[in-house]
C-alpha cells in the first residue's frame, strides 16, 4: 500500500472531508455548520452529528457578499456570507443545522440575513471574561443547545456521551497541540506554513487523527536528522492577532519569503484553542462551558489572558519578534493590538509590529517591504545596534 505523505494530504484535506461528508450524509448522518472556537464541538459529537467550520478564508466569494454587506467589513465575513449567497460551499448546503455566537457585531448581522433561509441558532456569549455571571449564563446557553440538538436530530444527549465527546476532542486538541508545538524547536524543522494548514474543518474524523501522528513523526524525523527549514540565524517569529485559513495564509507566506520562520501562531486557526483541554473530572456540560468560556478572543473584556498566552509562548519558543495580524475592520482586534504592543514592548522585551491587510494580493508588496524592514531590525538588535522602533 502505497504511503500517504501527510504534507500533501493537509494541503488538500478538504477534498477527503468532503468525500467523507457526502458519504456520512447520504447514510443518514447529521451535519452540523458552525463559525467560531467558542461553539464547543463535543455537543455536536454527542448528539451523532459531525461539526463543520464555514469560516470563510478565499478572497473569491467576496465581491458576491458586496452585492448585499458593506465593503468596508471584515474579509472574513464577507467570505464566510459570500459562500452562503452563492452557494457554493457544499458544506454549508448539506448543513442540518447552523451554530453561530454573538462574538462580533458584523457576524451577529450576518446571521439575521443567513436565517431566512438557513435553520440557524445563536449562541449569546456574555462578553466579560471575569464575570461569573457570564460563565453561568454561557453554561445555560450550552445547556440550550444540548435541548435544541436532542429536538432537531431526535436523539438524547446524555453525560456518557458528552464524555466520550470530550475525550475524542482532548486527543483531538492534544495532538494538534503536541504537532504546533514543534515550532519551539531551534533550529527550525517545521515551517509556519506547514503547520498552519494542519487545522482542519471538522472534527470527528479518524483519518485526520490518523495523519496527524504520521505529520508528528515526519517532523520528528527531520529533527532526528538535522533537516532544517530554515538558516539556523532566521529570526523566530510568533504571529498573533486575526485567524489565518487556507486561502488567506498570505502574512505567514511573506514573513517566511522574506527569510524569517514563524515559530507559532498564536490566534484561534493556530496553538489558542487546543492550548487546554476540558477537565474530565467535571460534569461535562460545565467542563465543557469553562474551557471554551476561557477562549482569549479580542471579543472579550478584559482580555488579560491573550497576554498570559503570549507571555507562555514566549517562554516556549523563544521568538525574536511578533507580528500582529488585523483583518481590516476587525475592530476588536485592531484597538487591542495597541495592549498587544505595550505588552509585547515592555513585558517581554520584545519588537512588534501590527499589519491591517485583507485577503486580497494587492498590498502584498508593501507588506513585504515592512516585514523585510522590521526583520533587518530583529538582526541589527541580534548585533547589539541600536534600532528605531516600527509600529
């Protein structure tokens, strides 16, 4: 049997989930559409379902979002909302169900227009990150849904499988973080971009397990044989900020051609969600609400732990530098980045730069005169001159 290279199937994976899909749809199966880290897929699992991201990360279904959203929206949005107008994501057509939250006000909107003709259900998020009221709330949401799946899909969701659920995903999560975290090794073995394609749609699904392990030791092997990605002086960069997909990876291109290897990614497509696990210990609905409540998005305030995070990557990979990525009128992110820099600067010691792009090529020469400035920057401070700081 011929081997399968685990690189190539990550580059392509959604052509197995979708075989994989049709197959569990046409035997039956429930699908479930979901937008966002804070939707907790151990439900959908427990319910017999299969969970599916529809974030939307290609440029090419935008301008038929702009024929009904503003422009002047976030890319992410606007691809997510161009795939439903033009149904052209087979997921979201074979969908039983769609789980969205309120984490975004551009979103929230979105949905209202997406529920005229889709089963949609919004899940409110309290957005107080230190409140316990919003942690009790957020349980009686979680607690809503379990009501909602078990009347949609006609089944009963008891604690046994909620269980089982959040074991699948813990290994899931556990994998996930145990591949992310081989960008801590120096010299590098890994690139940024292949670890960024390693996230994949749904969950659920044994294969990607499967080729996880195989993708873990390929890189392992390489480390055994000192076959590295980059030149042993490349400048370590952790990329935070705004989730990157397949299609919209474009900082994470430049900051590698531009001679630098991204050591992490710190945001919700990368080491963020899978950073800790449910506690097996709790009840699971509980469990289930504190884990995801914890999620360290822009969304919430205050959001001290985003950089409690960035203070533990820090100390794991050892980077020489973050970048901030800000989808253009992302402005939770965008007026956080200023926090973000203050931390970044005076904690841990550290350069930073934000870049506020799109997902189009357009400004990909300007950006990359940037990046090329601030990483000349991270080898002159490596030299011990004196450098200007870039904002």
């Amino acid at each position: 049997m011929r081997k399968v290279d685990p690189f190539d199937y990550f580059a392509s994976s959604i052509e197995h989930e979708f075989e994989f899909v049709e197959k569990y749809k046409a035997e039956g199966g429930k699908i479930a559409g979901i937008y966002c880290e804070y939707t907790p897929r151990e439900i959908f699992l427990a319910a017999g379902s299969i969970p599916i991201c529809l974030c939307g990360t290609s440029s090419e279904t935008i301008p038929e979002a702009e024929k009904i959203l503003p422009s002047n929206l976030c890319p992410l949005i606007k691809s997510s909302f161009g795939y439903f107008s033009s149904k052209s994501c087979p997921f979201m057509e074979m969908a039983d169900i769609i789980v969205a939250e309120t984490t975004c006000d551009g979103k929230k909107k979105m949905y209202e227009i997406m529920s005229g003709s889709k089963r949609l259900e919004v899940l409110e998020l309290t957005q107080k990150s230190d409140s316990k009221s919003a942690l009790t709330h957020w349980k009686s949401e979680l607690a809503r849904l379990v009501k909602v799946l078990e009347k949609e899909f006609k089944v009963k969701i008891t604690d046994e499988k909620l269980s089982a659920a959040i074991r699948h995903m813990n290994c899931e999560r556990t994998l996930l973080k145990e591949a992310f975290m081989l960008g801590s090794a120096n010299p590098s073995f890994v690139t940024g971009m292949e670890l960024a394609l390693i996230r994949f749609r749904i969950a659920g699904f044994p294969m990607h397990l499967a080729m996880l392990e195989l993708f873990i030791s390929e890189i392992k092997q390489r480390a055994k044989t000192r076959k590295f990605v980059a030149e042993p002086d490349a400048p370590r960069i952790v990329l935070t900020g705004c989730p990157t997909g397949q299609g919209s990876e474009k900082l994470i291109q430049i900051i590698e051609e531009c001679g630098a290897i991204v050591v992490c990614q710190e945001a919700c497509s990368g080491i963020k969600p899978v950073f800790t696990n449910v506690d097996e210990t709790k009840k699971p609905i509980d469990a289930i609400a504190e884990k995801y409540f914890q999620l360290t998005c822009s969304c919430m305030t205050p959001n001290k732990g985003r950089l409690d995070l960035l203070g533990e990557i820090a100390r794991e990979f050892k980077p020489d530098g973050v970048v901030d990525l800000v989808w253009q009128a992302c402005h939770t992110y965008n007026v956080e980045s200023y926090s973000t820099g203050e931390f970044v600067r005076r904690k841990l010691r550290m350069p930073y730069i934000k870049i506020e792009t799109d997902y189009s090529q357009s400004d990909k020469e300007q950006i990359k005169v940037r990046i090329s400035a601030f990483l000349e920057m991270l080898k002159n401070g490596r030299a011990g001159h004196k450098s200007p700081r870039i904002t």
